[in-house]
C-alpha cells in the first residue's frame, strides 16, 4: 500500500504561482495556518517558459507581497529571474509548500474540506476549513487537431531558441507568443517561416516592440511570412497549408524540420468540476463573489488568472490585475479587512493589458 501523509491546516493553497503565494503570504500575516500545494515545481506555469523569455509587465506589476522586484540593469524580468523571486518570496515568509503534489479531489464535508493528492513520491491526505484554488488558466497549449500533429518535430512549445540552429522551423500562430518565437529564433540561427490565418498580422494587438522588427525582417525577405493560410496537416518533412479565402486552391506544401504550435493555452477544469464549482460562459469560468472570491462551494474561493477561464486570444486577466485576490479572500475568512499596510497592492481597475 502506497502511504499517505495526513496535514490539517486552516487555509489549503492550491497552486505555487505567484497569486498562490501572494494568498499564502496574507493568510500568514493574518495569522491562519497555510500550506501551498503545487503539481509542479514553485512558479511551475513561468517554468515552463522559454528560457530567457522576459516578462511584458514591468517589474513592479509582477511583484508580489510587497516585496520589490529589482534586476541587475531595470530590464523586465527574465523567468530565470522571477522564479528565483518567487523562491526569495517563499523562504522569506516561510511559506509550507508540497511540491510535486497534484490536487485531484476536494470533497466538502460539514465544516471541513477533504483534499487528495498524487504525489511524485507519495500521496498526501489534507484537511482544510478553506481552499484556495490558484491554478491558473494556461494548463495546456492549444492543439490545432489536424493530421501530423503528433509528429515528434510538431513542438507546441518554443524549447531554448539554439537548439533550432540551422533548422528549417515553421511557427504556427500570429500572437505575441508567435512573434517572439520567430524573432528569437530567426537570431538564433533558424530559416524562419510564420504561418498565420488573417490576412495581416494583428498588429495593435502585438507588443510595439516586437511587430515592427518582424514587419521589417519580413519586408526583407529573412523571415517568410504565409499569411491567410491555415495548416490542414504536417507530414515528416512539409506542412501543408491551405488558403483561408479559397479553401479549394491547391494546397501550399512548405519544407520544413520542425514546426511550432503557439496558438495559446486552455485551462484544464478537473478541479472545478471534481469540486463541485459551477462553470460558466464560452470561457467557462469558475462562478464567484468578486467581492469576497469565494465560489458557489462555500468556503473555497478561486484566486489569479483561474477567474478567467480559458482566455481566448484577448487575454483580459493577467497577473498585474489580480494582486487584490489575497487581501478580498482573507478579509472574508477573517471576516476584517486587512490592514491597508498588508494588503497586497492593487492595480487601477481597468488596466487590464500588461504595461509594455
Ligand atoms: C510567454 C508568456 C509571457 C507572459 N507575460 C505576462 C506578463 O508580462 N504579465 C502578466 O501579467 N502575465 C503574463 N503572462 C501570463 C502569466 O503566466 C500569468 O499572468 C501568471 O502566471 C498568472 O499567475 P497565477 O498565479 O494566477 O497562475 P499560474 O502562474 O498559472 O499558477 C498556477 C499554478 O497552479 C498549479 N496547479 C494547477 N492545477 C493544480 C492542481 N490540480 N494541483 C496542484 N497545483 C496545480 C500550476 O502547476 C501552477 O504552478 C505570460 C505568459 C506567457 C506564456
């Protein structure tokens, strides 16, 4: 038999993100006990980034608790660097946290929470009077379901751009994410080629520091651009794209060594749905009190970028607009406001674009 390990504490944390430990940090300065539960590694989501991928928000929108953020040369934070925050973070208010522990049922009972994991080495049994489900909304990269797309050279995430050298590599996809992708890669090395459906890149929605290298690589032929086409299968050695406004022209077949999904991310709803949270609207998003956080189960609240649900392509809710989760959910568990001291800052209502 596999043996478990059994915890009680106040307020169960699921999710090692940033918001998860902003949560974490309030409930210990207001003096409930806590333990953070992470699938992953801390910052797991940031983790899985790109190394050297650098943050759109300025440092001050992506700090947590209060505590600066600060980089060697005030560039915008790498994730090398934020992940080592996030770990300062954590040692510095001692936070509990089990990595490696994926939450995979919450059963409420009377006056408690039940929460299960499966753990890399061994399962954990926790009792709860409050959860907090900090879980994000990027669990998965979207998948385009056509034929190929399993192929060991069909990526749905940007590896360390050198790894491409010399390559042949096709980006699916016309978004910030895309953009990035191509330009790191078209420096690194890579014969680039970038295949979006519209008929021009959304340029306003694309960082301005970003579309217009990609315009002018494109203009000068270094970067190949196949706008208006939509891949329809990837074999061994070519992506077959089709036209979007003449879907029965004859297929453009495209060269390549490795193709690149990054047509972004959805939210995987197992916790929402084991737990009994309603989830509604095209986003599916968990239902809840914005005043106090809590969701229809009482006493578990949702918290960060998990309110939003699977994001379509406008991303609405960031890290930069959620700092305010923490203070709202223990404020309601204490039934006082926090101090405005502790409170986590709060950005305007509104801003919702990550500053550039
Ligand atoms: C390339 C890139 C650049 C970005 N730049 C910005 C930016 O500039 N500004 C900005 O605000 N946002 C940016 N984002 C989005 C950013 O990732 C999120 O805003 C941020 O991570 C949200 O924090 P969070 O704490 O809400 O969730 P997350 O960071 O996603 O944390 C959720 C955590 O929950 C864990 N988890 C999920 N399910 C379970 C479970 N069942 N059991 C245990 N643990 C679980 C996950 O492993 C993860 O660690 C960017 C994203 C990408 C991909």
């Amino acid at each position: 038999m596999v043996p478990t390990m059994s915890h009680s504490v106040e307020v169960l944390i699921v999710g090692a993100g940033p918001i998860g430990l902003e949560t974490a940090v309030a409930c210990r300065q207001a003096g409930l006990s806590t333990l953070v539960v992470e699938a992953g590694s801390i910052g797991n989501t940031i983790h899985r980034w790109t190394p050297q991928t650098r943050w759109f928000s300025s440092n001050e929108r992506i700090a947590i608790a209060g505590v600066p953020l600060l980089t060697l040369d005030q560039s915008k934070c790498t994730r090398e660097q934020y992940l080592n925050y996030l770990a300062g973070v954590a040692s510095q208010f001692s936070i509990p946290m089990a990595c490696y522990q994926r939450v995979e049922s919450i059963v409420r009972e009377p006056d408690r929470f039940l929460i299960a994991t499966t753990g890399l080495n061994e399962p954990m049994n926790i009792s709860a009077r409050f959860v907090v489900l900090a879980t994000g909304g990027t669990d998965h990269p979207r998948r385009l379901q056509i034929p190929g797309e399993d192929l060991p050279h069909v990526e749905h995430r940007l590896r360390e751009p050198i790894g491409y050298f010399g390559r042949r590599v096709l980006i699916i996809g016309g978004r910030n994410s895309a953009v990035e992708a191509a330009l790191r890669l078209h420096h690194a090395g890579a014969q680039v080629a970038i295949a979006y459906r519209g008929r021009e890149f959304p340029s306003e929605r694309i960082k301005y520091w970003l579309y217009p290298e990609l315009s002018s690589l494109i203009a000068q032929g270094r970067i190949a651009a196949h706008l208006a086409r939509i891949p329809v299968a990837f074999t061994a050695t070519h992506a077959v794209l089709a036209s979007v406004n003449e879907p029965d022209s004859p297929h453009q077949q495209i060269p390549t060594d490795h193709v690149i999904v990054l047509i972004g991310f959805y939210q995987d709803k197992q916790i929402f749905e084991n737990s009994g949270v309603e989830l509604i609207g095209p986003a599916q998003s968990p239902v809840f009190d914005p005043v106090t956080m809590e969701t229809n189960v009482p006493g578990l609240f949702v918290a960060g970028t998990a309110i939003a649900g699977t994001q379509s392509s406008s991303y609405k809710i960031f890290l930069e607009n959620c700092h305010d989760h923490a203070a709202r959910i223990v404020a309601k568990i204490t039934g006082k406001p926090m101090a405005s001291a502790l409170a986590p800052r709060s950005v305007p209502p509104g801003n919702f674009e990550p500053e550039t």
